[in-house]
C-alpha cells in the first residue's frame, strides 16, 4: 500500500509539473514567436547590410580585405545583437548573463590557445585598414622584395621579380620594418662609380652632375648631388645621387642602367678612364745570390 500511494504521488509530481511547463509555454507562446521573428528580421537585415556595405566600399575603391573583414563583422555584430534582443524578449535575462558569462571564459581559453593565430588574424585587420600598405605595392620586408598580391586575416603574398610568390604571416609584417616603393612616386637613386687617379677630379664632377641632369631633369628643390668618397684601391670612388620616377625595384635598376650607359659615353667622348682592379709587380729590386766556399 506504501508502495503504490509513493508511486501515484511521484506521477502526480510528474504531471504537476508538466502542466506547469505547459501553462508556462502557452504564456509565453506569444513572446517566443515574437523572439523568432525579431532574430529571423536581425539575420536578414545583417545579410543586406553586409551586401550593402560591400557596395559602398567597392565604390570608393577599397581593397578586398577591408570589404571582407567589414562585412563579416558588420554581419557578426548585427545578428549578436538580434540575439540579445530575442532573449530578452522570452525575459531571459539570467540565461543572458550565463551566455555572456560562459561567453567570457570560453573567448579566454581560446585566446590563451590560439595566441599566435590571434595575433597574425588581428594583425591581417590592422595591415587591412592601413594606408601605408595596400595591393599592388611594392615593398621590401623580412628579406623578401615584390608586389603585395593578397592582404588576408593570416599572411599577405607578395610576387617578387622572378615571378615567385612569397606567404608572409602578418605578425612579421606588423613587427618588422618595411619599406614601401610606391607611396612616393619619385625617389633619389644613388650610383657608385671610380675614375683613374690621373683624372681632373672637378672636370669628372661637374661633366657627371651636367650628364645626370640633362638625361633626369630635377624639379622643384631636387638636385644631382656628387661626393668623393675613398681612395681606393685602383681609382678614386665617388658617388651620384639623382631623383626620378621609380615606384618598384626595376624602375630603379633602370634608372641605373640609364645612367650608366649615358656617364660611360660622357667619359669616352672626354677621355675620363674607368679603371679596372690592377697588380703592380715591382722588378727594380733584383735578387743577389752569394757564392761562397768556392
């Protein structure tokens, strides 16, 4: 009899609660259709305005990366707070706190697990955003030299000269120095060159800076500029430095050959030597051989 009165009360408990949980549904029916309909609105506003914004900045021009990080996190944004909203329309603000609570920890672990792939991913949204690196550039960084193909969230590529593609993490980029050819679009190209010790020193000089400057005109405050720099070890060195149009590493090594061919034809037409490395051997000193015991 014990048995039986245990058993019918723990179904009675059973069916309290159910109807409880039911009354409760049928109370709150409204507000959780309502909750599906405002996160199903948040979606599809998240998914025009993500389309929306990458309109606008194909218009202006921005590079991919910036118009794929923008829109991911405009999208991510929207539908986080379409879920807030929801939540607190089925009165959920303890389950609220727990997700952003749970939320907190979780962002934490994943942090401390993936602090390397963090940092190139931050790093690929700072390099995105910043106005001294875009696509098509040419730059000069972690011993690699070529044209920015791809910024990403974890590395950028960059086609060198041989037509080789190199993937760099961002991380190197953000913490390395790098320089960039194309934000300027003139540059001093500098050239080392020697003549005999025999020259006339002021003649080499002021035929150099006149040859410089009539095959690269300066503009505004520039100037061919020319130092003496050692004595070396078969002719005096000098170096000349000249401004022109260069933006990428082949413009520069064709500055140069421009104005190696020119100055070697300067110096021919007025008899300029350009020396070669020489040995001297000195034969004055003659060996002598002593004979004795004979």
């Amino acid at each position: 009899m014990f048995e039986n009165y245990n058993i019918n009360d723990s179904f009675r408990g059973i069916w309290d609660k159910l109807a409880e949980w039911l009354d409760a549904l049928i109370l709150n029916l409204p507000n959780f259709i309502l909750a599906i309909l405002v996160f199903g609105i948040f979606i599809f506003i998240a998914k025009y305005a993500a389309k929306l914004i990458d309109k606008l900045l194909r218009a202006k021009g921005s590079q991919d990366s910036i118009r794929q990080i923008t829109t991911k996190v405009i999208k991510v944004v929207i539908i986080l707070i379409g879920f807030f909203v929801a939540l607190g329309l089925l009165n959920l603000d303890k389950v609220l706190t727990t997700v952003l609570a749970s939320a907190g920890v979780v962002g934490l672990a994943i942090g401390l697990a993936l602090q390397g792939t963090l940092n190139n991913t931050f790093s690929g949204v700072f390099l995105s955003f910043l106005p001294q690196l875009q696509i098509g550039d040419w730059i000069d960084t972690n011993g690699y030299s070529g044209e920015v193909i791809e910024v990403s969230l974890r590395n950028i590529i960059i086609k060198e000269a041989d037509n080789n593609f190199v993937v760099i993490p961002n991380s190197k980029i953000i913490e390395q120095p790098f320089k960039n050819f194309s934000r300027t679009t003139r540059s001093r190209v500098m050239l080392d060159c020697g003549v005999a010790y025999s020259s006339d020193l002021e003649m080499v000089e002021t035929l150099t800076k006149d040859t410089i400057a009539k095959l690269f005109p300066p503009r505004g405050n520039e100037e061919v500029e020319f130092m003496y720099q050692k004595f070396g070890d078969s002719s005096i060195n000098f170096v000349v430095r000249f401004w022109a149009d260069v933006s990428n590493i082949r413009d520069v090594l064709m500055a140069k050959n421009k104005a190696v061919i020119s100055l070697k034809k300067a110096f021919d037409k007025n008899d300029v030597n350009i020396p070669f490395p020489i040995r001297t051997i000195d034969f004055r000193n003659k060996p002598t051989t002593n004979i004795t015991g004979l």
